[in-house]
C-alpha cells in the first residue's frame, strides 16, 4: 500500500514541477520542452492509475499534435524570448 502512495507522490511532484517550469520558462522552446515532459508525465500517471486508454489518447493527441503544432508554430513565426 505504501509503495503506490509512493509512486503517486513521485508522479504528482514531477507534474507539478514540470507544470510551473513550462509556466515560469523565459525561453519559449524550454516552455515547449517542460509541456511536453508534463504531458508524458501526466500520462505515465494515467497508465500508473489503470486507465490506458485514457494515457494513450494523451501521448497521441496533446504529445503528438498540441506540442509538435507548438514547435511548427515556433519554427515559422521565428518566436523570440519573452520578455
């Protein structure tokens, strides 16, 4: 019983970490980068928890289409620190 209280924690940490890391990122490709990890961290919680499904659909839709949609985005517009 401990250790998934363990697992749980540790998963809930990295996701908030990496949640306030893509928020406070001065550069826009590390804000990028964190979302991503967030996300594929947000995911393992869900595959952790028992729902695949659930954790799949997250790798393919917001991994796969939201972060790389950022990165065209980001390529094209030529994006800029913020400031």
């Amino acid at each position: 019983m401990i250790y998934y209280t363990v697992i749980f924690l540790i998963f809930s940490i990295m996701l908030i970490i990496f949640s306030l890391r893509s928020i406070s990122a001065k550069n826009i490709v590390h804000s990028i980068v964190w979302l991503s990890l967030f996300l594929f961290a947000l995911s393992a919680l869900f595959f952790y928890l028992g729902s695949s499904l659930i954790g799949s659909l997250e790798i393919l839709v917001y991994v796969g289409a939201v972060v790389t949609l950022l990165a065209f985005t980001l390529m094209l517009t030529g994006g800029k620190e913020f400031e």
